[in-house]
C-alpha cells in the first residue's frame, strides 16, 4: 500500500510540527509545503524532500497530494479547507477548526457534499492517560460528578503577539481561551459532556493586544455538575495545563495529560501508582509554544491515515471540533453581554 502524501499549508512553527511528525509515520510523506514567504517555505520543503508552493489553490490541486494539513493563522482555515474539499483532498485541521460557527459549519458541509474525511487537531485527546480517565467517568467510577475544571494558566511575553495574527479578532479569533485554552476546554467536554451554559469574564491585563489574556467562566453542564475554566497567557512564568474531575466517588486530575491525581472509592491495589506511573510527562506550552513535541501529533496523524484506510470517522471530525468553539464564543458572547448563555449556539 502506497504512502498517503500530505500537502503542509503554512511553515511556521505548528507546520514544522505536522511535517515532524508525518516524517515518523511509515505510512505518510510530505509531498508539499505551502508558503506564501519563499524563504521558510522552500526550507520546510527541502527538509522533507518536498516540492515548495506559494498558492494554496495550486497546492490542493496537485496529484501528489492526498491530504491536505493546515497550519496557517486560524481565520484563514475555511477557504483553505474548501479549497481542499472541492479537490478532493482529505483534510487534518490544527485547533481551533475555524474561529466562527459559521466559517466551521461551511467546512463541516464542504467536506460532507465531497465526502473526504476531515479532522481536527487535538493531540491531547491521544494520551493514555486521557482515555484511562474517560473509561472511568464512562463507567461511572466517580460516582456523581459534581466539579469540572480547566486551569490553563499560561505566559506569552508582548514579543509573540506583536506584529503578528496572534491575539486579533480576525485572525485568531480570541486570545488566551481560542488559542491556548482550547486544547482543554476539548478534552473537558469530551470527558464530562456538553455544556449547557455559561458565564464568563475576559480581560486584556498584561499585554498590548485586541483580545483576551486572562478569562474565567463559570459551567453547568447538562448533567447537573458545575465547573470552571481560567485561560490566560498573563500568568508568569506559566503553570502546566490541568484539568480536575470531581465526583462523589473519586477525583482524577491530569496535567498536560497525565495523570497526577488518582483517587478512586473503588480503585484495586495497586491501581493508583498505575495510574500514576501510565506514561512519561508531556511536554508543556506554558511557557513556549515550540515546546510541545510531535509525538501527540503523530498519533491523531496516524488516526487520520486509519481512517481514511478504512472508511470511518477519524477521531475528532469536524462536528466534534465545532464543540470547544462553540464553548468559546458562549463565552465571549457572555463577557461581552454581562449574562448568561445557553448552548447550542447557532454563531
């Protein structure tokens, strides 16, 4: 079977990742790299052995190409991804899958009426740790949950939003929740189920900056349990990313996904230090983005490649990555409106 070939749209330091990782997955090559800056573009390229591309719509179109990946800013994935969908290319989307409901269902139906596969990047959602506290909410292990919480209290210095897309309501579409929070506001929906609604709170506190560096809202979700989320990029030096799961009958906390918090009423000996010792810890963006790994990635790419092998839905589909943006702009909409907000949201 011959090698699915991945088109990289944007050479930044998220594509560098994507092609890191296609690079470690026998099963895929990075057949182009697409940048409208010549210069990080063709050095991307050379690096994998790849053509260079400086339109998207060229790139989409190649014969060589059979995925498309996008990496560029985030207000700018939905032409790319139609673009992609009208070619019939399947499509890996990093996070957020578009910065609007709108803009995400337009993706959402363009891959439909073509009938490729898309997926969006979530890579925590790929830990063994994540899956081991997922089968034990699922099971009801932690009897009555009552608290879901999300601490992502990170640092970026002015230097990273300054001159860039970053932190613009255009491009990125928020700050600290639409950027860097998002990653755990997935995995707590996921875990815990769909939130019935919000109230938020966001402020610009430690940054030059049209968005958000710190908010907090709080949740109910629709199984009764409340919850908290804090996103910030304001928090010096930055703390790893957590999420803390509450029930009657237990509590699990993972950070930057692993677990560090085990305690279960009805845990076997010994079940604890498993838990505990499941996996190696995560790298971590509190402080730098660059610092995260590819090793997440590999996996969801790996999703992708099996998916689209045989004929099902990849993990994260378009529908599911929809959610966390949806969550999002409730909350926006909330601090904005000084009110509550219920979901669904229909933008």
């Amino acid at each position: 079977m011959q090698p699915l070939n991945f088109a990289v749209i944007g050479a930044g330091n998220i594509g560098k990742i994507h092609a890191q990782a296609i690079q470690h997955i026998p099963d895929a090559r990075v057949s182009v790299v697409c940048s409208r800056t010549e210069a990080p573009g063709r050095a991307l390229a050379d690096a994998c052995d790849a053509a260079w591309e400086a339109d998207y719509n060229v790139a989409v179109q190649r014969a060589d190409v059979d995925v498309v990946a996008i990496c560029t800013p985030s207000g700018s994935h939905a032409e790319i991804a139609i673009a992609a969908a009208q070619a019939g290319k399947h499509i890996l989307i990093e996070k957020p899958i578009d910065i609007t409901l709108a803009r995400v269902d337009s993706i959402i139906n363009a891959a439909q009426r073509a009938k490729v596969v898309l997926a969006c990047v979530f890579p925590r959602r790929f830990s063994g740790g994540v899956h081991k506290a997922k089968a034990a909410l699922d099971a009801g292990r932690l009897g009555r949950l009552t608290l879901a919480d999300v601490y992502v209290n990170w640092f970026r210095p002015q230097a990273y939003y300054a001159g860039s897309w970053r932190g613009t309501w255009a491009l990125d579409g928020g700050g600290a929740l639409m950027n860097q929070a998002i990653h755990n506001i997935d995995l707590l929906q996921w875990l815990v189920g769909p939130v019935a609604s919000v109230i938020g709170r966001t402020a610009t506190l430690a940054h030059e900056m049209e968005t958000e560096d710190t908010a907090t809202a709080l949740l109910t979700f629709q199984n009764g349990a409340l919850g908290l989320i804090q996103g910030a990029t304001s928090s010096w030096p930055g703390d790893p990313a957590r999420v803390e799961l509450h029930g009657d009958r237990g509590t699990i906390v993972i950070e930057e996904g692993k677990i560090t918090v085990w305690k279960l009423a009805d845990a076997a000996a010994g079940e604890e230090a498993a838990m505990l010792n499941l996996e190696e810890t995560q790298s971590s963006g509190a402080a730098d983005p660059t610092a995260i790994g590819f090793e997440m990635h590999r996996r969801q790419i790996v999703d992708l490649i099996e998916a689209i092998r045989e004929h099902r839905p990849p993990m994260i589909e378009g529908p599911e990555a929809r959610k966390s943006v949806e969550i999002i702009r409730a909350i926006y909409r909330s601090a904005a409106e000084n009110r509550s907000v219920s979901l669904a949201l229909a933008e």
